[in-house]
C-alpha cells in the first residue's frame, strides 16, 4: 500500500515540470533559489506601465493587442481610466523595455513603473 502512494506522489511531480529534468539545470539560471523540483512556468512576473495618449476607451484594445503580439507575454489588462497596463510576462523571452518599446511604436507613449513595492 505504501508503495503505490509514492508511486503516485512521484507521477504527479513530474506530471507539474514542463521541462525534462535533465534539461532543466542547464537552461535555469537560479538554481540556487528555486531548485531543480520547482516548475520554471511558474517564474513569471508582473510589471505595469503608465500609459499617454489614450484617447478614447478603445485605444486600449491596440496598446493591448500590441503587447500581446510579443513572446512571452502572457496576459495583458490595460486600464484606460488609470492610464495604466498591467503585463504578465515571460523574463526568460521578453524583457519590460521590449514591452515598453511595443507600445511606443504603436503611437502610444508607455512609461515603466514599479510594481515591486506595491506588492
Ligand atoms: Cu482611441
């Protein structure tokens, strides 16, 4: 009987690594904090930006579809009231400037702002 529970206890946390075990020290440059065990797809991470010259609500329908357009970003909520984007991203594939420089070329103005300590 205990057996099968580890058995099982084994199945599922390789069921949660996307990534083959071997591969993954190589590719993973925090080894020290997250371990081999930790599943990489969780290390995304938040960023918001200040946005200018929205100008009517459905500009934020092109800043997002703009920063969506982008690997490794994963969601986008633009909030055209705060003048605001909030980006969940990929820092493997896509670093905050990149998505600051999307939404410049669009015609819009994008600004980085912290969210770390709003945290
Ligand atoms: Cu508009």
């Amino acid at each position: 009987m205990k057996k099968v529970w580890q058995i099982a206890a084994t199945t599922i946390l390789l069921g949660d690594l996307t990534i083959a075990p071997m591969t993954l020290p190589a590719s993973c440059g925090c080894s020290t904090t997250c371990g081999v065990t930790s599943a990489h797809a969780a290390e995304s991470q938040t960023v918001d930006l200040a946005l200018e010259g929205l100008t009517c609500a459905s500009c934020k329908f092109a800043v997002k579809a703009a920063l969506k357009r982008l690997d490794g970003v994963e969601q986008v909520d633009v909030n055209y009231e705060e003048r605001k984007a909030t980006v969940v991203y990929d820092p493997e594939k896509v670093t905050p400037q990149q998505l600051v420089d999307a939404v410049n070329a669009t015609g819009f103005h994008a600004e980085l702002r912290s969210s770390a300590d709003e945290k």
